[in-house]
C-alpha cells in the first residue's frame, strides 16, 4: 500500500481541477464574537502579509494555493442553521501568482448586537462555495465553535512563541454604556466633585474626578472578586472571561480585569486618557495626570470595596486634598480606600516597569486612547428583552 503513495501523489499533481487546493481558514481557530466586533475597523496594517487578498482586516475564509498564474477564485460563505451570524457573502479575486498560498477573506457583516448578545458558547455551521477558474469545487460545511461574548483572546500561542493581542482588552471598555451617566450623575449630585472637566485643571482635578468616581462605585457594591482569569489555552489561543459593564452592575462583582475595563469605560467618559496595565497573572489601571500624557498614576482596582481602615497610607498630601476639608467619617474612608489604590497600583507598576519597558512576553500597556485610533470599537450594549 505504501508504494502506491507516490503514484496517487502524481496523479494527484497531474489533475488541474484539484492541484490548487484549498480549506477554510479561521484566524483564531473558533469564533471570537468580542474579535469580530474589535478588529472590524482595524485601520489597516501595511505589513500585512503579500499575498492576502480580500478584507484586510478579515479573519475568516480559505486559502488557496495556486498552480499558474492569473488564477480566478470565487468564494461564497454562508452561515447555515439558526443562528444564522451573517448574510451570505461572495468575494470574486485574481490570484496573480503561480506556486503560492493565499489568504482570501471576504468581508462578512457580521451584527455587532447580534454578536455582543452572545453569552454562551455554542456551535454554527459555515458552508463554503469555491470556484477556481470556472470550475466549482465541492462545497464543504464545517462545524464552527462560537464562544462566549465574555471570552477575550490576548494570545496566540505557538510551538516556539507568542503572538500578543492583547489590545483586545479595549474593545471591553466601553463609554458610551448608558449605565455610566447614572455614576456621573450620582457622584455630582452627591457633590463628590463639582465637575467633570478632564484635564481643564491640572492633576488635583484629575485625581478629585477618579475618586469622585471611586467612590460612587464602592457605595454602588461593586467588590472585587477573584474568579478564574485566564481559561487553558485552547487550539493555540490564550483568553480569559471578561464581564460587560452591564454583567458589573447587576452582579456587582469585578476581577482585576473586569474592574480596569469597568474604571477606564468611566474615565473616558469624562475625558481622562486610561491604561490597561497587563503583567502575568494580572491587570491594574493606569491613567494620564495631564492631557499631553506625559505623568501617569496607577490604580490597584482589586482593593475596590475592601476594608482599608487599617491600611497605613505614606502619601498623605494627596489624602488631605481629596478630602479638602470634608470631616465625614463616609469621606475619610472613600478617600483612604482610594489613596491606598493608587499607592498600591504605582508600586506594582514599579516592580514591573522593566519587564513592561522591554515588552517581555506576557507585560503590555493597551492604551485606550491609542486603541480607539487604530480602530478597535468598544463591544456594544445590548438592552436586556
């Protein structure tokens, strides 16, 4: 049996119609609804790989290898059961040259609400359409892993490496949830600030306005919580569960991820530049004192709602201006609770500086300001039927 191998391989080269073979491409194995939603308007990356032909920022298609140049292909995909993700799609494309893989992706139109609706795994079916030169191919329909909404992927893990995308964090900030106003609203009218100006007074201001903000939260319940963060890696990606703002405000429970997204969805609202500071294992938040970026403080958003009336805090001057006066005992602690955060999360951010500075595997700092220009989008709120 074995000998015949070689004569089924020529005759295999020898047929035209199967020598440009293809198979359906999937960029991160199953399908990510919170990738779908971040990387559609991607602006686009002039390193991208040659011989991509398509959407650029597409993930999902085949690719083919060729056998002459000039080669015509035309793909249709269609999603084909109940959960019906998209409309069917076609792409017709020229591939010039001969003896090369291409990647072709079309763009599918996917619903962001649709998408972001999606709160537990599940499984559809794509059917693929393949016409090479004139010639249709067999359809193939394969089974698609569909994964949670709350599933973000921040690593795609090789044999010898890893690719980071962990920019993926800032499509789960999202300031533009209704359920933002509410805080803002509250914290005004409890006069824990006077206003919300973003830079247009300097670092005090900036500090006043995150622990105005601090402080609505943990009178709101919301408490840390240490569940599962980063899920085994599955068919070559790294991911972990992080909850939508909307998931925080009922359950008023946050992990370290679940509380930075929570925090820097708030601060972008009311014009504060924030950080997603990530090291192995964990996440705390940085944001920007002054509007050129140029100082930063650091935020350990697990000690938001703990007990810090014993915890001795060194950085006493910046205590007596965010409580500027006020002798409450509900004031002293709210400000106490957030200065021990902040002294927590700039020392964190001193023991990790080096490993972040040298973008060692695992350190990142996804600044969302930079993230919103490049084209990530926050997921989108879906109101509850």
């Amino acid at each position: 049996m074995l000998r015949l191998f070689p004569l089924f391989m020529a005759l295999l080269a020898s047929w035209p119609a199967l020598a440009q073979s293809w198979k359906p491409y999937h960029e991160l194995g199953d399908l990510y609804p919170s990738y779908a939603i971040a990387v559609a308007n991607l602006v686009p990356d002039e390193d991208k790989r040659a011989y991509s032909l398509g959407d650029p920022n597409g993930f999902m298609g085949i690719t083919l290898t060729t056998n002459q140049p000039n080669t015509k292909v035309r793909l249709e995909l269609r999603s084909d059961d109940a959960l019906n993700l998209f409309a069917p799609v076609v792409l017709e494309v020229t591939a010039p040259e001969a003896g090369q893989e291409y990647l072709i992706t079309p763009l599918i139109p996917f619903s962001p609400n649709r998408l972001a609706a999606l709160r537990q795994a599940t499984t559809t079916y794509v059917t693929y359409h393949v016409t090479i030169n004139d010639q249709p191919q067999p359809p193939r329909t394969e089974r698609l892993r569909v994964r949670s909404i709350n599933d973000c992927p921040f690593a795609v893990v090789g044999d010898d490496d890893e690719l980071a995308i962990d920019f993926m964090f800032a499509a789960y900030v999202n300031e533009d949830h209704p359920w933002i106003q509410e805080l803002l609203q509250e914290a005004l009218r409890k006069k824990y600030v006077d206003a919300f100006v973003g830079y247009q007074a300097g670092p005090s201001a900036v500090y006043r306005q995150v622990a105005a903000i601090w402080r609505v939260l943990q009178e709101r319940g919301i408490r840390y919580s240490s569940s599962p963060a980063v899920v085994p890696v599955q068919k070559g990606v790294a991911s972990q569960p992080v909850r939508l703002i909307d998931d925080m405000a009922q359950y008023t429970q946050a992990n370290c991820a679940d509380g930075c997204v929570l925090l820097a969805s708030v601060l972008r609202r009311v014009g504060l530049n924030p950080t997603l500071v990530v090291v192995p294992g964990h996440m705390f938040l940085g944001f920007d004192l002054d509007d050129d970026g140029e100082q930063q403080a650091y935020l350990e958003t697990t000690l938001l709602g703990a007990d810090t009336r014993r915890t001795a805090i060194q950085n006493n001057a910046l205590y007596k201006t965010l409580l500027n006066g006020q002798a409450t005992l509900g004031a002293q602690l709210a400000m106490k609770s957030f200065v021990a955060a902040v002294e927590a999360g700039n020392r964190t951010f001193v023991n990790h500086q080096d490993s972040i500075e040298n973008e060692e595997t695992g350190y990142a700092l996804v600044d969302i300001g930079v993230a919103r220009a490049a084209g990530i989008v926050p997921i989108s709120y879906v109101a509850p039927k």
